[in-house]
C-alpha cells in the first residue's frame, strides 16, 4: 500500500513567458485549441465590484443546448453535416459519460468525430479504430476518428454507410449530448433539435468578493505554488494553516502582501474557445487603465470526461483527469502561461 | 542363344580343309573332352572333388525373405496427404460455381436437418436442448453472420457456409463473394427461424467432423 502511495502519478506543467505585443505569441493558437472548457475563473485584486464591460461580456457567452438521450447516428445525419459540420464551429460532446467507463463522443469544430469506446462496444461496432495510447497493454480501451469533412466520409460514401450501419444496427450507442455552435446558435443545430428532447442553458456565472486576501509576489514565486495558492483561493480553502484544524496545511507562498480586497468571478457551462479570446481581450483593456491592479489571473478548466485535451490528442483519466491552463496577464502586456495536465495526457502545445 | 548354337554346330565340310581339322563323331568328342579335362585339372587325391562339391551348401549371399505386406495394405484405401489434396483442389470452388443462389438450397436442407434434429423448434422448447444438439451438428449450410470480432472489418459479414475447415469458415454473401473468416477471435451468430445462437469461434476451432466428439467445457463469460 505504502508503495502505491509513493508512487504518485505524473502530471505534467509546461510554462511560457512571452509578451501579448510580441507577434510570435503562440497564445492565441493555444487557447483556441482546448475546445472544450467548463469552468473559467478569474482573479481581480484590488478590486471590489466588477466592471460593467466585464459583466456585459460574460453573459453574453454563447448558449450551449442538452439534448437528452440522443443516438449517435443522428450525428450524421445529412442536414446536420451540412448546416453545422461543414461550415465549422460545431462543439459537441458527449455529457455523463466517464471517460474510463463508458463510451464517450466528442465533435470538434474542425468536423473531426471522436469515439472513445470501450473494448465490448468497439468489437460490435465495426469500424476501423486504433487502441488508446495509454493503459495499452491491457487494451481495454478503443479510440475511433472519424474526419467528416473527408470525402470517404460524404453521405453515400463508403465509409460513411459502414459507419452508419454500425451505429444504427450493430452498436446502439445513446448518450445525452452538449452541443453548441459558435457563430450560428440554434439555427445551425435546428436539424437535431426538433427530432428531440433539448433545453437550453447559458453558463452560470459567480462572483465572490473576497477581503484582506494574501498574496505571493507574482514576479518571484514558482509556479507550483502559485497554481497552488489560485486554486486555494478559487475553492475557497483556508490558508491559516492553524495548528487546531487538519483539514488543510497549505499556506501562501512567501514573500506575499496584503490585498485589501479582490473579486473572484467564476462562468461554468459549456464555453467555447471565441468566447475566451474575447474575455481575454477585455481583460486586456482593463489592465491598460491606471490605478487599477496591476495582474489578473484567468484560470480555464477543460472537462475532466472529455476524450480529447489540445487539439486532437486524446485525453484519460488517471486519478484526476485534469487539463487546464493558467494564464496571468500583467500590465505591460507581459503574460505568463501555464499548461497543465495529468498522467494520461500528451503534452500539451 | 544363338552364340550356344553356333558354337555346337558342326563345322561345314568346307571350312574343314580350310583350318585342317575334321570334325568327331558325338561320341568321339564327348570322351575326348572328358579326357582332356582330367588331364588339365589338378589331381588332389585327398579331396575327393565331386563329393565335396555335391555335400557343401555355398553361401553366396544374405538376405532374409521379404514379409507379404502389400496383400494388408491393398484392404485400406490409400488417402491422399496434404500436398497432394493441394496441388489436386479438390476442396476449392470454381468460380463459375460461385453464385449464392446456387446455395439457396442447401441452405432449406440444413433449416429442416436442423429442425429435425430438435426434434421440431418449438418457441417453449428449452435453449440448453437446442444449445447441445448444435454444438455436435454439421453447420454446412447456415447462414452466419459475424456479430463481434477483434478485426474491425470483419464485422457485419453474412452469408452461407459453404465450406468448415479446422481454422476458418468459407462464406459465400449475396454479392457472390466468396470469404474466408478466421474462426479465432470472433463471435457469429447462426439463425434459425427467429432463434439466434451465438457461437464463439476461438474456442470451435475443430473440423466439422471432428466436432461432434468434443465435449465442450461450462465457462461462465468469454472474453474475445
């Protein structure tokens, strides 16, 4: 048992440091590739209630549509590709479903079909997949892609009607979905959504103010502590580290001030990449003006059950399925990144 | 022969002036030749030649007479080996001979054979019976279907069994397609008038005759 224990599995923390007026900054080809974030949290110190823009623009976030128990095959059908699928932007996943468990479906916005599916449903299916990279001796676990876009895959085509008659016939795979599409909303995805149950849902938003709050000197401090601190500070776990409580023993960082107050903003939902690019962006100009705090930290969590991480590189869980990145945004247009994953994970980009 | 002959014949009468020799009457010349080899051979007087000769049995060579095994061997009929059956082919099907409605009926024979054989497939009679009679039964003639198998491309297959060898099954499809399924690895499913039986391969890989004197072990689930 204590083996095990020593033994804790990898995660992997890749930072970089680069200013937002350098044209080389690969920042915003990053964060347009986690296509699927549930949570995004944001630090603002020294600062007690939020802007009006900042406010304006969070609800403004895309709305994202459940729908529930819907079959999979569904997702070729011919309408759906052609008013969602082809002209881009579609994000789809599957919802409930755990990615170590059960069959897990994910649609990228470049028309890519993942299906991460386990070894008994993979055999009944019948199409051509490749064994997931990790865990993959035991070959537990099956990982089919399918770019849409491709011309096998045009409706009439032949790996189209394989595909097809797998999920229709030998493999009746039904899960309930999450789909949203960026620039067209419901009308794009009008074909699936008469045919079944849905609702609609835009993403919660919560704000926090938070006082006297301790805080590292960002400039100096290592980044496992500051991911430490922010995440103490988003789950709202105490610091004190009193010698009358064991719930935790986690501290700020030193050297660290005081901030007299702070506000802690947090969206959940199904959030797309176009909607962060231009929350960062607001961020941006709200740093240019003076006499306001002089750093902001966002803070984007992908899903835990979600088959892919970055791009297409698949995703497991381990023990905590995390991927997310860190961003913190100073005033002279400097910005430090940090991407961070778990054990089943590649690295990120 | 002929050389014998000649050299018995008499001289002709011309030829005797020529080599000045005059030929003897037979009994002349048997006494003369008898005779002149007395003279010749050398005399042993302590070995008596002809006695010796006629007592002593000559060993000239060994051999030890052959055992009558072909009159055994001719009651069984010789088989042919592999290479032979190979370069024969006796077991494959012409093409012109590959047309799936030319298997249509054998297809209803099996469906009767196998009705018969449960004794009538009744919808109350017990899966286990009809589990058992399968298991021991000739499946030429069915129509398999490939419902799981570790290859992807495999799945989905249907068509007649044309042909069941120790490994693989022979299938003919509808589209006239004659192919060959590995039996390891995966599961097929064999109908017959609405009762589906699952057959997993990895663990049938004996020849249809063969079969039917295996006893098959209780597993609880098999993993392909």
């Amino acid at each position: 048992m204590s083996a095990e224990l020593d033994r804790t599995p990898r995660n992997l923390l890749l930072c970089e440091q680069s200013s937002l007026l350098d044209e080389k900054n690969r920042l915003s080809a990053q964060v347009q590739q986690l296509h699927f974030s549930y949570k995004v949290s944001v630090l603002l110190p020294e600062c007690s209630s939020a802007p009006s823009h900042l406010d304006s623009l969070l609800s403004s976030f895309s709305s994202f549509y459940l729908i529930r128990n819907l079959p999979i095959y569904e997702l070729l059908d011919k309408d759906f590709l052609q008013k969602a699928v082809y002209p881009g932007g579609v994000y789809g996943l599957s919802y409930r479903t755990r990615i170590d468990e059960d069959n897990c479906v994910a649609l990228m916005p470049n028309g890519h079909l993942c299906l991460s599916l386990d070894k008994d449903s993979f055999e009944l299916l019948g199409f051509e997949g490749k064994p997931c990279r990790f865990n993959h001796r035991s070959r537990s676990r099956f990982v089919v892609s399918i770019d849409l876009t491709d011309s096998s895959m045009a409706p009439g085509g032949r790996g189209y009607l394989r595909l097809l008659a797998g999920l229709r016939s030998r493999l009746h795979l039904h899960t309930d979905f999450l789909l949203s599409h960026h620039p067209g909303g419901r009308a794009c995805l009008q074909p699936l959504l008469l045919r079944y149950d849905w609702s609609e849902h835009t993403p919660e938003v919560s704000r926090c103010h938070l006082t006297n709050l301790s805080c590292p000197v960002l400039q100096s401090c290592d980044p496992h502590s500051l991911l430490e601190w922010l995440g103490t500070v988003d789950a709202d776990v105490s610091r004190e580290n009193s010698s009358s409580s064991f719930l935790s023993s986690l501290v700020c960082p030193d050297p660290n001030t005081t901030l007299s107050s702070a506000l802690r903003v947090s969206v959940c939902g199904l959030l797309l990449p176009p909607d962060i690019h231009r929350l960062i962006q607001e961020l941006r100009h709200y740093l240019e003006r003076p006499l306001l705090g002089s750093w902001v930290s966002l803070t984007v969590h992908g899903f835990v059950d979600s088959p892919v991480s970055w791009g297409d590189s698949e995703h497991g869980v381990l023990r905590g399925g995390e991927n997310f990145y860190t961003l913190l945004m100073f005033h002279d247009h400097s910005y430090q990144l940090h991407l961070a994953t778990g054990a089943h994970d590649t690295c990120p980009p | 022969m002929d050389a014998e002959a000649l050299v018995r014949a008499t001289i002709p009468h011309t030829l005797e002036k020529v080599l000045g020799v005059e030929s003897q009457s037979h009994s002349k010349a048997a006494a003369f030749t008898e005779a002149f080899l007395k003279n010749s051979i050398q005399q042993t007087t302590r070995h008596d030649l002809k006695s010796m000769l006629t007592h002593k049995a000559v060993i000239l060579g060994y051999t030890r007479p052959k055992k009558e095994k072909t009159k055994r061997n001719s009651k069984k009929a010789k088989g042919l080996n592999a290479r032979q059956k190979r370069a024969m082919k006796i077991f494959q099907i012409k093409p012109e001979h590959q047309r799936y409605e030319l298997f249509l009926p054998l297809q209803e024979l099996w469906k009767q054979y196998i009705i018969d054989l449960c004794s009538g497939l009744k919808p109350t009679s017990s899966p286990q019976f009809v589990q058992q009679k399968l298991l021991k039964a000739d499946l030429h003639g069915a129509i398999l279907t490939v419902v799981r198998s570790k290859c992807p491309s495999y799945v989905g297959t249907t068509g007649i069994l044309v042909q069941e060898f120790k490994h693989v099954f022979k299938i003919i499809t509808k589209e006239d397609k004659l192919k060959v399924i590995p039996k390891r690895n995966s599961v097929f499913a064999v109908e017959i008038d609405g009762f589906v039986s699952h057959i997993y391969g990895s663990k049938f890989e004996q020849r249809a005759s063969e079969r039917s004197a295996k006893k098959f072990k209780v597993r609880g689930t098999i993993d392909l």
